[in-house]
C-alpha cells in the first residue's frame, strides 16, 4: 500500500503540508493566466483604424491640393477626420466630393509639393478594439 492511503489529514498535517503540487499543473496554471491576461489586454485596449487612400497632388498658384481616389467603402467622409501623410498629420479642408474623387486643400511641406506627385495618405476613420471586430464578424455571420 502507498503511504498517501493511510495518510490522516488530523494527524499528519505536516505531511500534507510539505506535499508540492506537480510542475505540469503549476506550468499549465502560469499559461492559462498570461493566456488570459493577454486577451484582455488586446481585447479591451482600443487602437486606431487607418484608412489609405492614394491620390495625386495639384497645385494651384499657392495653394496645393490632393485629389484622391475612393470607393463605395471609403465613404461616408467625415471632416473631423485626421489626416496623415508619412506619420505626420495635417490640417486639411474638403473642396469637392465627385463620384469616385475626393478633392481636399491642404498645406503640405515644401519637400513634397511636386505636381502630379502620387502620394499615400492615410485617414484615421476610427478608434476600436478586438472586442468590438470579434463581435461584429459574429453579428455578420448570424446575420444580425
């Protein structure tokens, strides 16, 4: 017979005592809670969506502008919007919303007014979280 079976809890608190749990189940514990830990985390923390959108810059006397090109998904457009170009932002003023042109004023810095420059732009459309993406596909896929 083991020892174990004829162990008395009352009796032999000692023994019990100075019993460790087993490494595999300590180790499995510790992942399950940085496991748990990390999806919080990404879970909860909010990041910002960026939307690209490539145009081309015009330059009027002194003014210069960029006339983009969208699609149906790019829009609706909104004014309060943040604009960047090469992870700096800029100010920028809606001119003329055509159907697939998006004509926006903006002051650019001198190294990158060239007419007829094609350039990158990236507008922040939203600030979500993992959370809020996971629940949409799911309310998508149901069709909620």
């Amino acid at each position: 017979m083991y020892v174990e079976d004829k162990l008395d809890i009352y009796n032999d608190s000692a023994i019990i005592l100075d019993k460790k749990a087993p490494k595999k189940i300590i180790s499995w514990i510790t992942i399950l809670i940085v496991l748990s830990i990390i999806f919080v985390i990404f879970s909860f923390v909010p990041f910002n969506v960026y939307k690209p959108l490539v145009g081309y810059i015009d330059i009027k006397g002194n003014d210069s502008y960029i006339v983009l090109s969208l699609n149906n998904s790019d829009f609706p457009i909104n004014k309060d919007n943040k604009l960047y170009i090469k992870n700096k932002q800029y100010n920028f003023k809606i001119v003329k919303v055509q159907e697939d042109k998006l004509v926006i004023k903006i002051n650019l810095d001198n190294n990158l007014k060239v007419e007829n420059n094609i350039i990158t732009v990236n507008i922040l459309k939203n600030r979500t979280t993992l959370f809020k993406i996971i629940k949409n596909k799911i309310k998508k896929g149901f069709g909620v």
